[in-house]
C-alpha cells in the first residue's frame, strides 16, 4: 500500500525535532575541543577525551533502532525514543559546562551523546516510515534545513552572548569555563526538548500494517541474547547498497571530525595566535570558530532549499559526490587563508557537503531497506559515522604527535582529503530508487503532455 503524500507543513512539522536535535549536537560540537583543554586537556589528548561519543552511538543506535521496530504503543512507534531522549539530553546539558575536571566532562559527553542518539536514530526512521519514495529526498532535505537553522544558533551563542549581550566571561582561573558557553549550554536544553516536544505533539504515526500480527510478535518474549542475535543477523544480511555507502560514510565522517575536533582550536592558536588557553586571544578564537561552524550550517540551511531540485536534475549520487567535493576543496583551503574573515569562505563548501551528507545516504538507503526493519537499519547505518569516529579516538592523537607534530592546522588539511576519496567511492553504489524516481517523473510529464 503506497504512503499519503505529506504536504510541506507536514514535512515541516515531522522534521522539527532536528531542530532541537542539532541545537545539542552543534554546542557539543563547536564547544567540546575547547571545554577540554580549558581543563587542561593537551592536543594530542583531544581525541581519545572524544571516544565516548562514538562508543556510545555504536552501541545505542543499532539497539533503540531495533527495539523502535518493535514499539507500539498510545505515542507510536519512534515518539517513545523522541520524548526519553529529549528529557535526558537537556538534562545532560545543563550539567556539562558546569564540569570540574577532564574525567566528568568525558563522562557527561558518553551520557549526552547516548541521551542525542535515543532521539536522533528514530528521526532518520520516522521520516522513511512517514513518506512514500518520491518524497523521502524532500524528507530528509528538511531535517538538513532545520539541523542547519540549529546549528547557525548553537555556533553562534557564545559569540553572541559576548558581544551582542555584553555577558562577561566569568573566568576566574586558568581552567574555568566560560559564563558564556554556560549560558549557551542552557538555552540549547531548553531547545532541544521544546523542538522534539512540537514533533510529537504535531505528527501522528501510522501503525503497522497488521496490528494483530504485530501486536503477536510484541508478546513474543526475547532473551538478551536473542535480541543481539538479531541485530547480528540484519548486519550479516545487509542490503548491497548500504554495503556501498559505508565506505563512502566512513572517509565523509573521518574527515569531518577531524574539522569538528581541531578547527576551533585551530582558529584559536593559529589565526589569533593564542599562545595558551589562558590567553585572551584563545576564547576570541574558539568564539570565530562558532561563527564559521554557523557559516557552515547557514550554507546547509540555504543548500538544503535547493538540494531536492539538484537531485531530481543530476541523480543523487551526482549531487552527492559534487557536494563532497566542494566540501573537500573548502578544507583544503585553510592552508592557504588565514584571515579571519576569510575563514568565513571555506566554510561555504563545508556547507554544501554537510547538507548533502545529512540528506543522500539516507534518501539512497531508504530504498533499499525492508519497511519493517528500517529502524535497525538505520542504527546499523549509523556504524559508519561511528567507527571512523573511534578510530579518531584512538588513533589520531598518535599521528597528531608523531606524524603532525600536533599542527591543528594540518589535522584540518587531512579531513579536506577524506571528503575528496569519499566523493569518488559515491559514484560506485547503486541507488535502487532512482529508478523509481525516474518512472514516476516519466509517468508525470507523460500524464501532463496528454492534458496538453
């Protein structure tokens, strides 16, 4: 049975969530690099202070994806995950910028990541369980808008608060954190559960198909293992795209992470020259940082407008390898800009890239999923974001120290490369719905030149 179109406010109303979603996800990342060393953290120690974040998702999400397929109840299916996810990650905010030493803001960040990733999977699931095939790219275009408007505002909050709010740094001591990124850590609480809260209360879900069968296998008690056995068995028959993708999502996110962990500090020490985290010079730094991760996510936010368009005209793999590569030449150019304002530049490719990531993987996936076991998928999916998340961790502060000599500078360079190899390993993987795609825009412009 074909979905009911959804028309754009319904698509809005489905998508808000992200909003909030990203809000958290964008303070965490433009704030984090520096939250650390403000507690003393070294460079080459950044990464592994990271591993938490990914270790979380690599567990959670396969598991709330799995267990989301099989929820039903007064909420639905992915709402229960939406609501618990959204009280504890404002939580976990709240309690973040006020940390005391490296170890509880490791700790905080594992707890704030799995409390994002309880919300954030079933998102990606909601949105291929709510939209028929033609409108799936539109689908997740919109929670690229909204993740964009978020992560413009998260970016930007504790310049903002600086110097459009006058609000005083608040720093007594050499590791003390900032009143201003406190601050910024509070409203995105408040964000974050007011966004997710409009998305549950707006949109309805569609129950399974035959509840009685459904409601059958639900009473179905499943130990632990059977339950784990499970998700091992949708990895061993993972669709041959997905298979594809991975690659493509491992080099995309490597090299994002390594803009997300070193730029700001980056931009700190070697645009502004600070010598040290006390220094003046180092929170103006981390503060243009958010200002040029907003410049990003405001590119995002524009792109994504305009992104449904480019796919129907180019095919989604095109767009997507294209918009890579304008990712990869924007980090690329850090080596050679090294103004402030300039800075402002590269984040333009950044942008295009980080809308089509958070778009055409799940748009090419969706098709390829079976419906019932589309919120696993997704969370398996969500393995290629992560691993390359924890081989960062574990590794990157070894080539920082030994291989880079602990340039933050270049550590950006090297994720410029990773966007670049993944543009190409895009145009290997099959997309089974662009067929689709193509048959109902045949059928569409056939149906008009008959009313002609």
């Amino acid at each position: 049975m074909e979905k009911p179109s959804r028309n754009f406010w319904q698509i809005w109303n489905m998508s808000f969530g992200f909003l909030g979603i990203q809000f958290g996800w964008g303070l965490q990342m433009a704030n984090m690099s520096a939250i650390y060393e403000y507690l003393g953290a070294k460079a080459d120690q950044i990464p592994i202070l990271w591993l938490a974040a990914p270790l979380t998702g690599l567990i959670v999400q396969p598991i709330i994806g799995h267990a989301s397929d099989r929820t039903w109840n007064r909420l639905g299916r992915r709402r229960p995950y939406f609501l618990v996810g959204a009280i504890l990650s404002s939580l976990a905010l709240i309690a973040m910028p006020n940390s005391s030493a490296l170890w509880m803001a490791a700790g905080l960040l594992w707890i704030l990541d799995a409390s994002i990733n309880i919300s954030m999977e079933p998102f990606r699931a909601f949105v291929a369980d709510l939209l028929p095939e033609h409108q799936r790219t539109r689908g997740f275009a919109m929670q690229s808008l909204f993740i964009g408007a978020g992560a413009v505002v998260a970016s930007l909050m504790p310049y903002l608060l600086t110097n459009v709010f006058k609000v005083g740094s608040g720093v007594n001591g050499e590791h003390t954190i900032p009143l201003t990124v406190k601050l910024a850590f509070y409203v995105g609480a408040a964000v974050f559960f007011g966004a997710v809260m409009w998305t549950i209360l707006t949109t309805k879900e569609i129950p399974p198909r035959d509840l009685e069968a459904f409601r059958r296998m639900k009473s179905q008690k499943r130990s632990i293992a059977e339950f784990i056995r499970e998700i091992f068995a949708a990895i061993a028959a993972m669709p041959v795209t997905m298979r594809q993708l991975a690659p493509v999502q491992l080099c995309t996110w490597l090299g994002l992470f390594c803009m997300w962990l070193y730029f700001p500090v980056a931009v700190a020490r070697n645009v502004f020259g600070a010598p040290d985290t006390a220094s003046p010079l180092y929170k103006e730094g981390v503060e243009w940082a958010g200002v040029c991760f907003a410049a990003y996510s405001g590119v995002c936010f524009a792109y994504s407008f305009v992104l449904p368009a480019i796919a129907r005209k180019l095919g989604r793999k095109t767009t997507h390898s294209l918009s890579l590569i304008c990712g990869g030449v924007g980090l690329l150019s850090v080596s050679v800009i090294h103004n402030q304002w300039l800075l402002l530049l590269t984040m333009v490719g950044v942008g295009i890239a980080w809308a089509s990531t958070l778009a055409m993987p799940y748009s090419v996936l969706a098709g390829s999923l079976p419906p019932e076991k589309t919120g696993v998928y997704m969370g398996i999916f969500n393995f290629f974001i992560v691993i390359p998340e924890i081989l960062a961790s574990l590794f990157f502060g070894w080539v920082m120290q030994y291989l880079l000599g602990n340039n933050r500078l270049a550590a950006v360079i090297v994720g410029g490369v990773f966007m670049l190899i993944a543009a190409f390993l895009m145009q290997r993987v099959n997309d089974p719905g662009e067929a689709k795609l193509r048959t109902a825009s045949s059928n569409t412009e056939g149906e008009v030149a008959m009313s002609r």
